[in-house]
C-alpha cells in the first residue's frame, strides 16, 4: 500500500486558501459536465425504435444501454484514482474530449455494431464527467459549503434523467437519431471552456503506479454483474443458466480482486479506505438509495400504465411531482447541511417518511385518487432528495483532500451497483411472484409491459382476476422497495459521522 497516511474527517480544509471561489466561477463548469454525463444514460431511450429501425437488429437494442452502463461504472474508480494523481481538472478535460469524439462517433457509426463500441468509449468519457465533478466540488468548496453544491449538483442529475427521454423523443423526431448524438458535440466544446474557468489548486498528489491486474479484474467483476443483472431482469427460464454463469463469474472475479488490491502497492480500488466507517456506510447507504430510487422510477410508469390505465402523457404529468421533489429535497438539504453542518441526521428523516410512505402506497394506492397520489409523490420525491448531496460530502470529508477522486468514485460505482440490484431484484419479484400465483397473469403482464409507453398501440385486456394479481405484485414490488429504504435509514443511522 502507498506510504501517504489516510487524513481523517477533520483535515478537510479549503483547498485554495483565502476566499473561496464564486458560485458562478464554479457551478456552470461542474455542472454541464455532469448534465452531459447523465442525460446520455436517458435520451437513448426514445430513439431506440428508430435506431433499432435502421439497423434492423431489434435483439441487440439493449446493447447500446448496457455499454454505456459498463463502461461509465469502471470508468468511475479510474477517473478518481487518475485525478487524484494527475489533477482532477486536468482529467475533466481528457474525459470531455472522449466524450465529445465519442459523441461524433455514435452518430456516424453505420452499423450497431459500431455504435456499440462508440458508446463504449461514450461511458468511458461520461463516467469520469460524474466522478470528477463531484470531486472537484471537494477540491475548490470549503468542506461547510460542499453540501450546498452538491444539493445544486443531484437537481442537475434528476433534471437531466427528466429532460432525456423528452429530448431524445424531439430531436429523434424532427432531425433523426443521430441529433441525440451530435447535440453533445457543441454543448461539450462548452464544457471544455468553461473548465478553464476551474482554479488551480496547489496541493500534494497521491503517487501514481499502473494497477493493470486490477483494472482487469474489475472490468470482469462489473461487466459480469451488470450482464448477468440484465439477463435476470428478462425473467424467463432460458436467461437463469446464463445469468448463474456471470454471477459465478462476477463472485470469483470479485475474490481476486480483493485478494489483488491487498496486496499491490497503489490500488485501482482503494480497499484501505473502504473500510473506513464513515464511508462504507455512506457507499452502503448510496447503493440502498440507489435501488429504491431507480427501480421506483423505473417500476412506477409500468404501474400507473398498467394497473391505474394512464395514458403516456398522463403517466408523464404524474412523474413530474416525485423529480420536483427530488430536486427540491436536494436543494433544501443541501443548504440545511451548510448551515448546521449536521449530515446523517436529514437522510435518517427523509428514508423514515420514504419508507412510511411507499408502504401506504402498497397498502393504499388503489383506494388514492389522482390528486391524492401525485402529493404522495411529491413527498417521496422530496424525502428520496434527503440523501444524494449529503453522501457525497460525507464521503468527502472523511476521505480528506487527497483521495476526493477516489472517495467520489465510491459513490458513483456504489449507486450504479445497487440501482442495477435493486431494478433487478423487483422485476425478478414482479415476473416471479404473477408465475408462482398465475401463469396466465404473467404473460398478460409481459405483454402489457412491452405495450406500455407506446402510444397508439392497443394495450392487451386483461380480466378482473389478472388485474387482481397484478395489483397483488405491485403491493410486494413497493414493499421490497421499503424494504431498500429502511436499509439505507439504519446505514445513515448508524454512521459515525454525524457533522462535517
């Protein structure tokens, strides 16, 4: 392991010295970064159709998601190492510039075969556009104001998973699917510039030393994992033997690469830090967020489709409480951290209501009208907004000036990971629990579920009896994700760093 000694919650000082930077000096630079990065995990999802269109290879669609995924969680970690080394500025422009390329490239790629290995490179250049923007907030924000930021920084986020699939839909339908691709180009030479803007600051770099066995090993583990999640997600007889082989292969690829990451002496995964309380419990509680927030979003629309029979643009109008919540949540708890400097106090709140929440949701949903059910969703919305800023400050802070990079890799993989579980774990519920009950239940639910969205298609009929079971499923699919929420409420509960 490297000789430099870990700093504690309490080193954290303001990097530059003096005054701090200006809000505008430093959140638009951080910011479209981070917009970029998020908003091309959602805009694909509206022009797939057509890609799929001009390819001809519906089988292969999820292809261009999934390499996205892989590529941007293992850029995560490399990112933060490499910036703590070499200048976490000086990487945003390495990971802008590839993002950019990459952009260019997608759009011109004839085939989808090719623009699956331009997406590839995409993830590679968005992952360190996330990492590095929150850790440059570490790096330029005195450790009291980071929460503020960070708040600001989660709105970015839940804005641009919002404006992507309503983006993609419009520039798909009036320029064609390459627009998505080439929009990036102009607002990433924006980007670039405002870096520039970015101070410098003079501080001790970690040393760096290639870690290729252990590159390798958790470009298996995350590629295995989140393929095999993927296939679970299907939830049909044929995908379990090849989702058992990638798990086995993700679990072994796991074990050496601890065993790798002891033993060399500059580490891709920092393991030492890791195991620092304050931050396992913090990447604990983002991965736990992570599941309950994503598989929400995810699982909701099907809902509301399927069981409530909304319309898409209705289903759409009652998404917009629960991101307004989200954003205001994150905004409202960042600036109460600044100024009591509390932390794990407000995430313990929020998961409690979450929680109490999506139980009445199970329990209740189909006794709530409309009005009703939109000012549930504004609550979860708001609460769910109690965690994102603050686990990233945390980590921050315990990591102390050197490690940001890696501290806010920590987060960023931490998330990923338990979105992709928690998603997974509640379509193998959903699917799982309709074929144990009701053959016939599930594939009327399959059918629905690839009908919902798709506007003008007919949706299939399904009887009373098969309603009833779907709504059954729902009720376990929302209490399983109470159950993720409750998780993350002992985590925060339980983390010794309670103020920064």
């Amino acid at each position: 392991m490297s000789n430099v000694s870990e700093p504690t919650a309490t080193a954290s000082v303001p990097p530059l010295g003096g005054k701090p930077p200006t809000f505008l000096t430093v959140f638009p630079s951080i910011m479209l970064p981070m917009f970029l990065a998020v908003v091309d995990q959602t805009i694909i999802a509206t022009a797939l159709p057509a890609i799929v269109a001009t390819t001809g290879q519906v089988e292969r669609a999820s292809w261009i998601v999934v390499s996205y995924l892989i590529a941007a969680t293992i850029a995560a970690p490399l990112y933060g190492r490499l910036g703590d080394a070499f200048g976490r500025r000086r990487m945003m422009f390495g990971a802008l510039a590839l993002f950019i390329v990459a952009s260019a490239l997608c759009a011109a790629a004839p085939t989808l075969e090719l623009l699956t290995f331009a997406r590839v490179l995409q993830g590679f250049g968005g992952g360190g556009l996330m990492t590095l923007s929150q850790a440059l907030v570490g790096e330029t924000i005195p450790p009291r104001e980071r929460a503020r930021y960070q708040g600001y920084l989660a709105a970015v986020a839940v804005s641009a998973n919002t404006f992507g699939p309503v983006a993609g839909g419009y520039l798909t339908e009036h320029f064609g699917w390459q627009s998505i691709f080439l929009i990036n180009v102009p607002i990433g030479i924006g980007a670039f510039l405002l870096t520039f803007r970015l101070p410098q600051p003079t501080v001790e770099r970690l040393p760096w030393k290639a870690d290729p066995g252990g590159l390798v090993l958790f470009t298996i583990f995350v590629a295995t994992t989140l393929l095999a999640l993927e296939q679970v997600q299907h939830v049909h007889l044929d995908s379990l033997p090849i989702g058992g082989v990638l798990f086995a292969a993700g679990l072994i690829s796991l074990g050496l690469l601890i065993r790798q990451e002891n033993r060399t002496e500059s580490p891709l995964i920092p393991l030492k830090l890791l195991r620092q309380p304050e931050i396992w419990h913090s990447d604990a509680l983002a991965a736990c967020h992570g599941a309950a927030l994503v598989s929400f979003i995810t699982f909701l629309p099907v809902y509301l489709q399927v069981v409530r029979g909304t319309s898409p643009s209705e289903t759409g109008l009652l998404l917009v409480p629960l991101t307004v919540g989200i954003g205001t949540g994150s905004l409202i708890t960042g600036r109460l951290v600044s100024r009591t400097g509390l932390t794990t106090l407000f995430p313990a709140v929020g998961l409690v209501v979450v929680t109490l929440s999506l139980v009445g949701l199970a329990l209740f949903a189909g006794a709530m009208g409309t009005p009703a059910l939109a000012v549930l969703l504004l609550v979860i919305g708001t609460f769910m907004g109690t965690v994102m800023g603050v686990v990233q400050v945390s980590v921050q802070s315990a990591a102390g000036p050197q490690r940001l990079g890696e501290a806010a890799a920590s987060v960023q993989f931490s998330r990923s990971i338990g979105a992709a579980f928690g998603t997974a774990l509640v379509a193998t519920l959903l699917f799982g629990f309709l074929t144990i009950k009701n053959p016939e239940a599930a594939r009327v639910f399959g059918a629905m579920v690839q009908h919902a969205g798709q506007a003008g298609v007919p949706m299939p009929v399904a009887n009373s009896a098969i309603q009833a079971d779907i709504r059954e499923a729902f009720r376990a699919a929302f209490g399983l994700i109470a159950l993720f929420t409750t998780a993350g409420f002992f985590l925060a509960l339980t983390n010794p760093l309670r103020r920064i």
